[in-house]
C-alpha cells in the first residue's frame, strides 16, 4: 500500500469544466471522478484505492492506494509519497480519525423522504429489495414533527452505535466516553440516475486494536459504506494526538 497528499494543480483548474460536465466541484460525485484521474489509463481496472477531502480550495485529498500513483501528474501534485505497512499488535492503543457514510437512502422525488432500496443479498432474485436507513435521519423523524431538533443535535449516540456495529468486525474495540462523532451531514446527489441522501459522520477518538489483521485490512478496505466517495479511509497515530485535542487526559 501506498499513501499521499495529492493536491489539485492551479493550472488544471481551467480544464475541470470539460472533466465534470454539468457537476459543480464540490460534493461526493465530482470528487470520486477526481480522484479516479489519479489512476486513470485503464478502462477495466477497479477501484483499489481510498481517500479523503482534507480541503477544497485547493482541492487536497489523503489518498492510500495498492498500487503506487504517479509522482508527476497533469492534474495533481503529490506530497509525502510514501509506502504504507503498518504493524499492529492486540491490545494497542490508538488515536483513530475517520469520515464514514453511515448509510444510503433513495429520496422520493416528489414527497422528499426515504423510500426502500438496497442491494439485493447474494443468491436473491433481481430486483429485490430492502431497507437501509440513517440511524440518525430515522431518530429525527421519530420526534413530533413540531418538536424537531436540528439533525446535528441528535447525531452522536446513533452515530457511536453505527461505530460500534462496524467495530468488532474491523478488529477495534473502544469506550463510548473516549469517542466523538460530530459534523454530520447529509447531502442529496444522483447515483445512476437515481436521487440518494449520503450521510456521513467524523469519527475521532481513541481505540484499541483487538485483531492487528482485521485492523489492518479495515485501512486498507475502508470503514463504512461509499469509500469510492471519500468516506472510510481511517487515519491512526500515537493516542497521546486524540488525548491531548479530546481533553481526554483533564
């Protein structure tokens, strides 16, 4: 695995209009399409990579990747270009950081609300369908319609239960009290041809690793649902980083 700080040239600014089409550059969608460009030259590979928006203006993404992207690039420049090998033993701790989508929902065009969709299981007809909600969206709806708080207020504890759900089978373990979920937020794009509500949620705090090797493939794979859209790519460092900025040590 490899890791990078790519950051968008000046330059290739101006020919972001032919790239995109009609999209704007901000949002999931144009950013996916971005990102690809990074291993663009063959039409059949699959995505083997993940990254995330650390800003827009430039646009600059931590990109982690199987294959070694390309130290010069047309579109983008390349910083700390290094290989990516962690090693993890059972009962470290550390500081985790990551953006998760924490579900998908086809909108209802006309009344707004979510509908039912989801992949059909392996083995079920085509066409099946089923339920995948935002635990947080569900827990706003369940309020009197005259009563509801804005969604961020309600977004931490069925945040931090998502967390939980992923965690045990990602190699992780963590205390409730030692982890922030904050900046939700739920954004309406169009994935083919469909509307969907992407909802997401930035996880930081502390963690301890419980199996190294399913720890280990979760920052390779990702965390959470939509990593082809810059959710999932989970960033570890020492646990004195989420100590000190969580007050976790006062």
């Amino acid at each position: 695995m490899w890791e990078a700080r790519a950051t968008l040239r000046d330059e290739a600014r101006r020919n972001l209009l032919t790239l995109l089409g009609k999209q704007r550059l901000g949002g999931p969608s144009p950013f996916h399409r971005l990102a690809w460009t990074l291993f663009d030259g063959d039409p059949e590979a699959k995505r083997d990579f993940l990254f995330v928006v650390v800003a827009e203006r430039p646009l600059t993404l931590v990109v982690r990747s199987a294959k070694r992207p390309p130290e010069e690039h047309a579109l983008w420049r390349l910083d700390g270009l290094r290989p990516f090998a962690p090693a993890f033993e059972a009962g470290q701790a550390l500081t985790l950081r990551a953006r998760c989508s924490i579900s998908s929902a086809t909108m209802n065009p006309r009344e707004g609300e979510t509908s039912r969709r989801t992949d059909a299981p392996r083995g079920s007809k085509k066409g099946a369908r089923g339920v995948r909600r935002d635990p947080v969206f569900e827990a706003w709806l369940a309020r009197p319609a005259d009563g509801r708080p804005p969604l961020a207020e309600l977004a931490e504890a069925p945040a931090l239960e998502w967390l939980e759900r992923q965690s045990g089978r990602c190699g992780f373990a963590f205390a409730e009290d030692e982890m922030v979920a904050a900046d939700y937020e739920r954004r309406r794009i169009r994935l083919g041809g469909r509307p969907f509500a992407l909802s997401s949620v930035l996880y930081e705090g502390l963690v301890t690793v419980a199996d190294p090797l399913a720890f280990t493939a979760m920052l390779r794979e990702g965390l959470g649902r939509h990593r082809a859209y810059g959710f999932g790519l989970a960033q570890v460092a020492p646990p004195e980083l989420a100590r000190a900025r969580l007050g976790l040590d006062g």
